[in-house]
C-alpha cells in the first residue's frame, strides 16, 4: 500500500526528466552528417539498419548529456514532491528544520544534495565513458 503514496512522486519525476532526455535526443539524430546518411542509402542499407549503425551511436552523446540533465532535475523534482506530500525524506527534514529556525541542518541538506547529484552526475558520466568509448 505504500505505491500509492509513492506513485504520483515517481511520475512527477519521470515527467520532468523525460523531456531533457528526449530532447537531447532528438537533437543528436538531427545532427548525424548527411555525407553519413549518403553513403548508408549508396551501400542500400534498410532505415533500421541506418537507424541502428548510425544514428543512434551518434545520439549517444547527446543522449548522456540529456541525461546528466535530467539527474539534476530529478533530484530537484523529487525533493519538491516530498516538500509537498511526503511524510518522510530529505524534503520533509528541511521543512521542519526550516520551520525550527535550524538554519544549519537546512544548509546541511543542501550540501547533501549538491553531493548526491554530483555523485549521480560523475557515475553518468563514467557509464557514457564506458559506452561511447570511441569519442
């Protein structure tokens, strides 16, 4: 029973990264070289084949950047989600020391904060190192 009150913070937090993430995507489909896609349509490859080989390698890279994006912006959605409804976490905890007038357990989150998302951010990047290992 607990999924109930989890439910609607998770969707807050996909519907904010989704759209960094798609965005950069896109963005690097768009970006591929035409010379590319030339010389895929001479050697008379399908569109999933073309699609596969070149596109998406290409995207990659903005796909990662979206990403690191979207960590950022999941960190801040979900806080916020626990600002408004939560019972329990890191937001409720600023809430209530922000209401104690505990000004330095607040500043203690946020570096909490800054800490996990620059965490989240370098395994990101460590895993987009590992994946497009030929940039």
């Amino acid at each position: 029973m607990v999924w109930v009150w989890v439910l609607p913070k998770i969707i807050v937090v996909v519907m904010v990264c989704f759209f960094p993430i798609v965005v950069s995507l896109v963005d690097g489909f768009e970006k591929v070289d035409r010379d590319y896609i030339n010389l895929f349509s001479t050697m008379k490859a399908s569109k999933l084949q073309t699609f596969y080989h070149l596109k998406l390698p290409y995207a990659m890279v903005n796909f990662f950047s979206g990403l690191k994006i979207a960590a950022t912006y999941m960190i801040m959605s979900a806080i916020i989600g626990e600002w408004l409804g939560g019972d329990n976490g890191i937001g409720v905890y600023m809430v209530r020391a922000k209401n104690a007038y505990q000004l330095d357990k607040v500043f203690a989150s946020i570096l909490v904060i800054v800490i996990v998302s620059i965490i989240i951010i370098y395994i990101i990047d460590f895993i987009g190192k590992k994946i497009i290992h030929w940039k």
